[in-house]
C-alpha cells in the first residue's frame, strides 16, 4: 500500500468577484516510503496548490471540490483540523517555497524549534535536538539563539529544512524549497537533502519548476500541465524516452552547457485560461503533433511506456514512440535555438571598461564599512557581439551595469563609449548618452508601468531621443512590435501591461530598449523570471537583433546555460573579482578558476540519480540535430 | 542600540520644535505681539489690570529685546518651569492651575485610553480569528457604523438619556457641590460617578480605530508563509493566533497608540467641555474664551510635551517587542 | 467610474454624498425659511410648521440644517483639498529625492503626527483676531496635512525603485514628467483615499470647533447648532429633535465617505480596469 495516495483530486478556486477556476483537475498519484517524487510544471499549472491541497494548508477561496487523498492508508480528505494536527509534522512535513517569509520574524529559531516539539508533546531537550537537527544542515549551533532576519536566504532555507525534519516524518513536501537562492546555496542544500532522505528514509514529492534539478534529484517524475497530470515516468525513463510532446517540449528546453552542441527549443503560444471549460486536449493549441480529434476529444491518464500519459496520439500507438520521432520532424526550424559558434571578430570596441572599481563605504553609527563591490575590471563591448557577465547575487553584477550606465560613478578606472569618457556625466550629457546605452530588465512585471499604454511606453524614447512627432512615434512604436515578434502591432499598442503575458511584456521591454537605436544594449537578468518553455524564445529574439542591428550586448545572468547559448564571450565574477574571461566554450568547456568550476558542478545532470543514461543523445533532440 | 538612539534623538527634536512652535504662534501675528494682545483685552468688557499686563510681559518677554533675545529668555523660563501667572484666576500661577486639572485629565485619559486599545485589539483579534464568520460581520460592520458618530455628539446624548432623562448619573462636573477634592472613600465615589458618562462618551467610539486596524493587520499575518508553516506544524489554533498571528499584527497598534494618544487629548477638550469636567481640556478652552494666554500657551505646551513622552514611551516598547527594528534600521 | 458604481457599498455612498450636495445647492429652495429668521416662538417642539422645532432664539430648526449641510461641505471640499496638496507636495518632494530634504520633511511630517491636533486648533483659533469661516479652514489645513504625506512618502519610495522609472528615465523623460506621468497615476486611489481622509477629518474638525464656540457665530453649521442646543438648553426642555438632528445627518455625511472609501481601492487596481 502506498504511503500517499491521491485520487481525482480537483481543487477549485471560488473568488468573489471573478470567474471560478478549476486549478487541479482529476489528478491521481501515489507516494511509496521512502520514495522520492518530483512534480515538474510551469507557473500558473497547479502544482503549489495540489501540494497545499495535499498538506490540507488550503484557505479561501480555494477548496477541495472533488477525490481523496488517503495518508498511510487514513482518508484525510476532509478530516477536521483538530484530527489532523497529531498527523501534521509527525507524519507529513513541508518546506516552503519562499524562505524569506516562512519563519516567524519576531521570535527566536530555538522557540520555532520548542514550539514544535510542545505541539506534539515531544519530550526531548529542545537544545540538544534542534541543535542537533541544525548541525545535520551543516548549520551552527549558535543559529538558534537567532531571530530570522539574522540570516541570510540560505541559513534560512536550511533552517527550514531542519525544522521540516524534527519530528523524523514519514512524508516531507518540498514547494520550490531552492528557488531565489543562489546556485552554489542551492546546490548544497539539495545535496544535503538527498543525503539526508537516503539515510532518513523519509518519501519526498518535490515541486519544481526546475527540470534538470527535479530530473537529477527524483526517482520518479509528473508531469502537470493546466491543472492535470499529463505524464508520470521513472526519472531515468522520462530523460530518455518521454513520451507527451509537452515533456518533450519542457525538455527541449534545457540542455548541458558543457554539451558539445547546444540546443534548446521552446513551446509557443500560453497555458489555457481554466475558468473556460476546454472540450479536447489542454495542450492541443501548443501542441505540434495534435490532429482533429485532439481538439474534441479530452484523454486520460493511461499506462504508457514504464509509467502513465494523458494523450491520444500515445494512447494510440500503443506507447512506442513513434508520436515523437513525428513530433521532433514536424518541429518548425524557428523553435529551436541552437548556440552559434562564438565569432569574436575584431570590429572595434564601442564601449571599453579600464580598471573599474566601487568601493561603497557605509557608516552605521561609530563604525564605518568599506565593502568593494567591484575590483579592477576591465572589458570592451563590441557591435553584433554578446558579452555574458557571469555571477552569483552579490558577486558585483549590478553595480558594473549601474556604473556603464552613468547610474553610479566608478571609485576608479574609466568607462570610454566611443573614446568619450562616460564615468563622470551629468545631467543633459548623461540623457545624450543614455540614447546609446538601453536596459532591458529582469521582471518584465515591474519593468512596464501598469497605468500606461504599450504605445506610450514605446513612443517615450522615440520622442525624447529621435525627436519624432506624436503620429511617427506611434507608427515606429508598431513596426518595433513586429520586430520583436509581436504581431499584427495594432493588436498590442494600446493594450495595458496587465493584458499582457510574461514573455509578450519582455517583448514590449526589448521593443523599448531598441527604440532609440542603441548601440549598446544591457540585458540584466533578461530571461530568469519568465516560464522555462518560453526561454529559448526569447533567448533567440535577443540573438536576431545583436547579429542583424550589430549592437552590441552586455548579457547580466547566473545561468550558464543561457550564456552558453547567447555569448560570444564570457566573464565570470566573483565577490566583485573578475575570475575567468574568454570565448564562451573555452571558459565553459575548459574551466580554470575554481570559483566556474563550483558554478559548473552546480548544473544538475538530469538521470544521474538514476542509471546511468547512455543514450543522451537519443532524445528527440539528438534526433533533430542528426 | 541604533534604534533606540535615533527615537531618543527624534525625542529631543521634536521637543524642542513644540517648544519653539509654542513661542513662535502668539508672534505669528504682524506688528507687537504685546500690544497686539493688548489692544484685543481692551476690546473687551472689563479694563485690564496691571497684573495681565504683567503677565503678558512676562509671557513674551520684553518687547524692546529682539526676537533671539526674547526666544533666550524664554527658554530659561520653559527650563526652570516658569509659566507665569494665570490672570482668569489672578493671582493662581499657570503652572498651579494645572496642577489642579492635571489627574482628572490624565486619570480620565489613561484609563479610557488603554481601555479602549485592550477592547479594540481583542475584539479585533477576535474578528480576524473567526474570520468571515457572524463575529467578524458584526465587529467589523458595528465598529465601522460607530466609527461614523461624531463623539462629542454621542456625549450630548448620554448627558440627554442618562442625567437628565433617566437620572442614574450626574449631569456634569468633576465631583458633587457637597463634596471637594480629598483622600476620603466618600469624594472617591462621587468623583467615580461623575466620571462615567464622560468615559463612556471616550469608549463608545474609543477602540473603533484599534478593531479595524488589528483585524486587518492579524488577518495579513494569518495569510502569511510563516502562519501557515506553523498550521502545517499542527499547532493549536489558539497558539498560531497568539505567536504567530496576534503577537505580530499588534506591533503597528503599538506604534499607533502614541498617535492616537494626540487625538484623544483633542477629544478630551470636547468631553470635557461638554460633561464641565474639571480637566486641562476645559481648562483650555476656558482659557481661550477668557483669553488667558499665559495659561492657554502652557496648557498647550504641557498637552504637546505629554504626547511626545508617551511616544518616546511607545517607540521604546516597540523595540523591545519587535527584534527587527534593534539591529536593522541602520538606513 | 463604472467600477465604483459597480460596487455597492460604493453605489450607496455615492447616491447618499450626491444628496447631500443637492440639498447644499438647492438649500434655499428646500429650507422654509432663512435659517437666522427668528420670528418664531422659542424652544418649541417638532411641528407641522417645524419639523423640527424651533432653537431657544427662535428660529426654525429644519432649516438650520438644509443649510448647515453648506458649511460642512465647503469646509470638506476646501481643507480637503488644500491639505491633499500640502501633502503631496511634501510626501512626493520627501519620497522622491530622498537624501536630507527627505531626513528634514519626515521630521517635520513626524512632528505633525504626534502634536495634538485640536489642542493646536483651538490655541490657533484663539489667537485669530478675527472668527469666520476662512480661518477655520486654514487652521484645519495647517494641521491636517502629516498624516497624507506620511502615507504619500511612503508609497513614492516603493514606486522609485520600479523598473520602469530606471526605463523613463533611460527614454529621456525628466523628472517633472516621471512623477506626473509614471507616479502619480500609480498613486491615484492613495490620493483619492487621502482626499476623501481629509476632508473627512475637515467636517469633523469645523464641527467640533464650531461645537465648542470657537467658530464664526455667523455661520450656520451642524457644529453650531449643536453649541446652540446645548446652551440653549435643549437638554433640559426635551427637545431631542434639535439635539439628534444635527449629529444624526453628520453621521450620515460621514457613513457616505466611508462607504464610497470602501470602492475606491479598486480604482487603482488595473486588473479590475479593464472594459
């Protein structure tokens, strides 16, 4: 018997004054002892909520409208709040999503630790455990003397983690427990939790968005999309052979940077809207495979391959993968991107960077700090080119795109834009360059202002910096939506950001960087907040507009994939130290400063966990580069 | 430390303006303030006498220094608490008026006041606890219908039902004509009864602005990560309304209560006035209709002062209660 | 517009705030009589001729109140207004160039919020050499502006830090133009909320210093007419009617801003914008 259980769960939300939406829909699954599961979906598909639905942690407006969900063979569906508490933290455990907020600010982590032991009548000294359980998360006895806001985001998340296995529970749920950390942090902690479920024992369903870590991590893999399961296969078996085209699809999205040939594709078009009701497949008007009946008839979750699929085409060709070899040849050319070679030509530098410093002195009442952000860099930004700037939070990125930009002035060494010093503008001067130099942003949501028209942003620059009239702006504020891939632009100007989706805002972001005809464009984190299918989407519309407008980029990231896809050359920076700078796949191929190689070591390897997979290029997209 | 260097500055500051802001508002007005004054006593009926001169004189100091010498002389005075001599009460000092209207006001005032935030912040965590529930509607709904009356209006009323028309209590006044001010058992009550009806005129509409302000506060901190964690940990409801809950959405209500406690001291001029209560409410507004201005500025100045110290009080309080502020308002 | 009228709490407000300002407008039509017209017998209970009796000088009591509904929303309309603008001008100037201007106005803002407000009034208004309706106003100006500046300061700071002020100001946008086209209209529902704040604490404040005398005896007010029934000795005769009245529509003038309050938040939310 499984140690969790869920059957045609639906879980519903039911806000006052908007539509009802159907969040989880149908889903069954179960967890064995010991087991560790990841539940792999984007943004918006359900999966916080089923797992919520699971904790039975959901509030209004949201509600279990349908299924069960059995624990250790105890129906807990409905059972009330107070029969729950002895099951709750003895048995199912969790970790949150945020770190930041999940611990209680204003008390100490030694009461959050004695609290839960009250709670259950758990007679153990509180020092000596939670001591105990902190040292288990490579963490300091002395943090439990701490309030939260003491510690950083990784000692909080693992404090989390400690405190998720206190009371030694047969279930832990994991929402996101990494995301917002740093890879390094994140790397850590996951190692120490694999380590710690194999030596515990304890069964794991692990929420993520993040495949590679969900595929290295997990024995067995969901996948969710609009609300439903579409796929549940055994790690290994779901790298290799996969077999809905929306798996397919996600995993076409990630690949090892190390690889010799990179390539990602990404899945058009957005999830449906699920306060409609849908009559066929969800995944039909993405899906590049789907015939007729896919959009009338709605599958079920069958026995496919070693695990289950939601499809008809796999439904009926018996499992074997024929849907996909199909899939991967009928793939337009233009959702795939692959990393081009890096051409680092010799055209000349427009912007060149000498020696850079910022030191930032902060005097907190007697005592004055000198902490140095950035130490002595120096760089040339070249037309057609993409310089990928490489680092941790904290590592000095920002404060570098602060100073090119004239935002901040470097302590020392000089900023030349076309043999113009650029470090010490003002006012007027610093506007006139400004029009050269454009920032595209990291979250597309606070990068656009919500009360003003997709026109009115676009039409700023072009009238505060190519002069151009009400009506021009407005006809040019079109035809740089149609570049950026957003078309017919009629549809779009007038529309408010909130209209919008996540990637079609970044696209209106990158419409308004290019709208003064920059020569340098900074992309800051341009990709992190958006849903991994639509990645390489973007990814690729930066690519277009470097190589055809010969501008030259400054790509800000902490992905290693991203750029190994998009750079010519990349810099790698640690604690304000510029540690490793060359043609990207000498850097990312050959790596020789330890601080990359960390960074490297912290790129999950999908499968393995599991064994070995052989075949990696087997998958459809080996197939597609063959 | 930081933090509470920072409110012990603010403290000094804001002591200083309202001691300046008392010296500046009588010269406000264009020409000398003196004879400006003066002239405004002659309009009225009776003459005045050589002591209100005096004790004008002495309030704004001589006319002839100028204004740096004169703001000198009066903060020596401020200082050694020299506020000259009331002359509606000739020849009590200020200083010895207040003194006199001092407990009945403070008395008044800190019960009413704590009253109302202990019943506002219960009944508000009340209502965030059973949420959406009959309780909340009826807490939230009543609190918001009472918070629309006018008080000194709601006293009007009281005096109307309970003095004069049912006769339960008296009808204004700080204590019987039969009795006057001393420790004996007999004035307490007395004093007791006459303070009903104005308490209650502070309570009824008292603890409205805590209800609300506690009830949404609690049911953000309710939605958050960490109440939830701790529901997920499967503590008792009641200790993840109290530690996680309540003991985190009363820390603006601290911070508030100072503020309130402004608010309240301007409502007290109302209450007072109405019940003929013997504070430093009334005494105020007996000193501006008598046109005391010695008493008038000191009276204001002690109001102003008090204010500040019981939000100096309530800043430190906060500090201890919320571990975040010590270390980390460092910008 | 549509989305307040939507909501019905909002709704009711609306309808009852537009009735009082009827009655403002038309006061002369609606009243009987003048409301300083004494030719009536004094201290007289509710009647046919006066619905609501008549004061102790003789004057009828009804009318006093159509045209009281007058001051109080002059008074509203005016300080609210004045203040909102102290305050904006001060929160946004705070907010947005931080450094020393924001450490001196946050002090003077701060300063504002802990001085007794009514104490403040009443010394200011016995100083005045003269009484009227104008100083009333300037008084509550004077002393009502902190609180929607401190509110205003801090939503400025949170919104200066968005990506797309960075983005206006990389278009070429100056700083008059950013606040006025990117902040402001982020801030819309703060300063209507602020607004509505104001001139709610504007009605209060008149009537409670009109209540304790220290108003323009010549204006007709609520605060007024209740100064009048108290010594007038309303209490003593019975006559309730001039005591409840004037409290009672006040009330109602206060239940109809904080109804319409309850709306507003979805002004400045753009999701419910839409159609």
């Amino acid at each position: 018997m499984a140690l969790l259980e869920v059957r045609d769960l639906s879980v519903t939300y039911s806000p006052r004054d908007a539509d009802t939406v159907r969040a989880v829909d149908g889903v069954s699954f179960e967890v064995h002892d010991g087991e560790f599961v990841g539940l792999l979906g984007e943004s918006g598909c359900g999966k916080s909520t089923l797992g919520n639905a699971v904790l039975r942690l959901l509030d209004k407006p949201a509600a279990i409208t349908g299924g069960t969900i059995t624990f250790d063979g105890k129906d807990i569906t409905s059972t009330s709040e107070d029969d729950l508490r002895s099951l709750r933290w003895v048995d199912l455990s969790t970790v949150f999503q945020s770190s930041m907020n999940s611990l209680n600010p204003v008390i100490t982590i030694r009461s959050q630790f004695a609290d839960t032991f009250e709670a259950h009548d758990n007679d153990v000294d509180v020092d000596d455990r939670a001591g105990e359980l902190l040292e288990m998360v490579s963490l300091d006895r002395s943090v439990l003397g701490r309030f939260p806001h003491e510690l950083s985001g990784g000692m909080k998340q693992r404090v989390a983690l400690a405190l998720a296995l206190a009371l030694e529970p047969r279930f832990v749920l994991l929402d996101e427990p990494t995301t917002g950390l740093d890879v390094v942090v994140q790397r850590d902690i996951l190692d120490r939790l694999r380590v710690l479920q194999a030596r515990l024992g304890f069964a794991v369903l692990f929420i993520s968005h993040d495949l590679g870590t969900v595929m290295e991590l997990a024995d067995r893999v969901m996948v969710m999309y609009a609300g439903e399961l579409v796929e549940d296969q055994p790690a290994a078996e779901m790298v290799t052979r996969h077999l809905h085209p929306y798996s397919a699809g996600l995993l076409g999205s990630y690949a090892d940077p190390r690889d010799e040939i990179v390539e990602v594709e990404f899945i058009p078009g957005r999830p449906p809207d699920l306060s409609q009701s849908h009559a066929g497949c969800l995944f039909q008007p993405r899906c590049p495979v789907a015939v007729d009946r896919c959009r009338t008839v709605h599958p079920d979750l069958l026995p496919a391959g070693r695990g289950q699929v939601r499809c008809l085409l796999v439904e009926e060709s018996v499992g074997d993968r024929a849907v996909l070899d199909k899939a991967a040849a009928l793939r337009h050319r233009d959702q795939v991107f692959a990393a081009g070679p890096s051409a680092l030509a010799d055209a000349d530098p427009v912007l060149v960077v000498e020696g850079i410093s910022k030191i930032y002195r902060t005097r907190r009442g007697l005592t004055t700090t000198v902490t140095t952000a950035v130490d002595d860099v120096s760089f040339a930004l070249r037309p057609g080119q993409v310089t990928a700037l490489v680092g941790q939070s904290g590592s000095g990125k920002t404060t570098i795109a602060r100073m090119l930009t004239g935002v901040e002035r470097p302590t020392a060494g000089s900023i030349r834009f076309k043999d113009a010093p650029v470090d010490h503008l003002r006012r007027r001067a610093l506007r006139k360059y400004r029009r050269h130099v454009q920032l595209v942003f990291q979250d597309p949501f606070s990068a656009l202002n919500p009360t003003r028209t997709v026109a009115y942003a676009l039409s700023r620059p072009l009238r505060n910096h190519l002069g151009l009239s009400g009506a021009e702006a407005r006809a040019r504020a079109g035809e740089l939506l149609e570049t950026v891939g957003l078309s017919p632009a009629a549809q779009y100007l007038d529309k408010l950001p909130h209209q919008l989706s996540g990637g079609q805002r970044q696209r209106v972001v990158i419409a308004r960087a290019l709208a003064p005809e920059p020569e340098v464009v900074i992309a800051d984190e341009p990709i992190s907040m958006l849903d991994v299918s639509i990645r390489a989407e973007i990814i690729a519309l930066l690519d277009a507009l470097v190589r055809d407008r010969g501008i030259a980029m400054l790509y800000i990231t902490h992905d290693l994939l991203s750029a190994r896809l998009l750079a010519d050359e990349v810099m790698v920076l640690n604690e304000g130290v510029m540690v490793e700078r060359g043609p990207t796949l000498q850097v990312i191929g050959e790596a020789k400063d330890p601080y990359t190689r960390k960074l490297l070591a912290a790129i999950p390897r999908p499968g393995a966990s599991g064994t070995p997979v052989v075949a990696r290029g087997d998958t459809e997209m080996g197939a597609e580069s063959a | 430390m930081l933090y509470f260097l920072r409110r012990t500055g603010f403290f000094v500051a804001t002591l200083w303006a309202a001691v300046t802001l008392n010296f500046l508002i009588p010269r406000l007005q264009p020409g000398d303030p003196a004879q400006a004054l003066l002239a405004r006593l002659q309009g009225n009926t009776q003459a005045v006498n050589p002591a209100q001169l005096a004790a004008i004189r002495k309030m704004l100091g001589t006319h002839d220094g100028n204004l740096l010498s004169q703001y000198w002389d009066y903060l020596g005075a401020v200082v050694h608490g020299q506020f000259g001599v009331s002359y509606s009460y000739y020849p009590y000092s200020v200083t010895a008026m207040i003194a006199t209207a001092l407990p009945w006001t403070l008395i008044l005032v800190g019960v009413t006041q704590i009253a109302s935030f202990a019943i506002g912040t219960l009944l508000g965590a009340w209502a965030a606890y059973r949420r959406n529930s009959r309780v909340d509607s009826v807490i939230t709904l009543g609190s918001t219908f009472v918070g629309t009356l006018p008080f000194f209006w709601i006293g009007l009323l009281l005096i109307f039902v309970f003095a004069i028309t049912l006769n339960w209590f008296p009808d204004g006044g700080g204590y019987g004509g039969g009795s006057s001010p001393s420790w004996t058992w007999l004035f307490f009550s007395d004093a007791f009864q006459h303070s009903v009806l104005p308490a209650l005129a502070l309570l009824i509409t008292g603890p409205v602005g805590w209800i609300i302000g506690m009830r949404n506060n609690m049911v953000q901190t309710l939605g958050e990560d960490y109440a939830r964690l701790a529901r997920a940990k499967g503590l008792p409801r009641r200790r993840i309304a109290l530690t996680y809950g309540a003991r985190i959405a009363i820390l603006p209500n601290v911070t508030g209560f100072a503020i309130a406690l402004g608010g309240l001291l301007g409502g007290t001029v109302l209450v007072e006035t109405i019940f003929n209560y013997p504070g430093l409410g009334r005494l105020l507004l007996e000193a501006v209709s008598n046109k005391d201005y010695p008493l008038m500025q000191a009276l204001f100045l002690f109001t102003t002062i008090g204010v500040l110290i019981a939000n100096f009080l309530a800043d430190v309080t906060y500090g201890f209660l919320d571990p975040r502020v010590r270390r980390a308002e460092a910008t | 517009m549509t989305i307040l009228w939507r909501n019905s709490k909002c709704r009711a407000g609306m309808i009852m705030l537009a009735a009082f300002i009827l009655i403002a407008v038309f006061a002369a039509v609606i009243a009987p009589y003048g409301p300083r017209v004494s030719d009536f017998g004094a201290s007289e209970g509710p009647s046919g001729a006066h619905w609501l009796g008549t004061t102790a000088r003789g004057e009828d009591v009804f009318s006093q109140l159509v045209y009281g509904a007058r001051t109080s929303l002059i008074v509203g309309l005016v300080a609210g207004v004045l203040s909102t603008l102290i305050a904006m001008a001060v929160g946004l100037t705070a907010g947005y160039l931080r450094g020393v201007v924001d450490e001196v106005l946050s002090f003077f803002i701060n300063l504002g919020l802990v001085v007794p407000v009514l104490p403040l009034m009443v010394v200011l208004a016995g100083y005045a050499p003269v009484k009227g309706l104008g100083l009333i106003i300037v008084v509550i100006t004077v002393t009502g502006w902190a609180y929607g500046a401190r509110i205003k300061r801090a939503q400025i700071i949170t919104l200066r830090t968005r990506d797309y002020i960075t983005a206006a100001k990389f278009a070429g946008d100056s700083t008059a133009r950013i606040i006025a086209f990117e902040i402001v209209p982020n801030m819309i529902s703060l300063i209507v909320v602020g607004f509505m704040g104001a001139a709610l604490g504007a009605i209060g404040a008149e009537a409670g210093l009109a209540f304790l005398g220290l108003g323009d005896p010549q204006t007709v007010s609520w605060g007024t007419m209740l100064n009048q029934a108290s010594l007038g000795g309303a209490l003593t005769t019975g006559q309730w009617a001039w005591l409840v009245a004037p409290g009672l529509v006040l009330a109602l003038l206060i239940t109809s801003f904080t109804l319409m309050n309850f709306g507003i938040d979805a002004l400045s939310n753009p999701h419910l914008r839409e159609d």
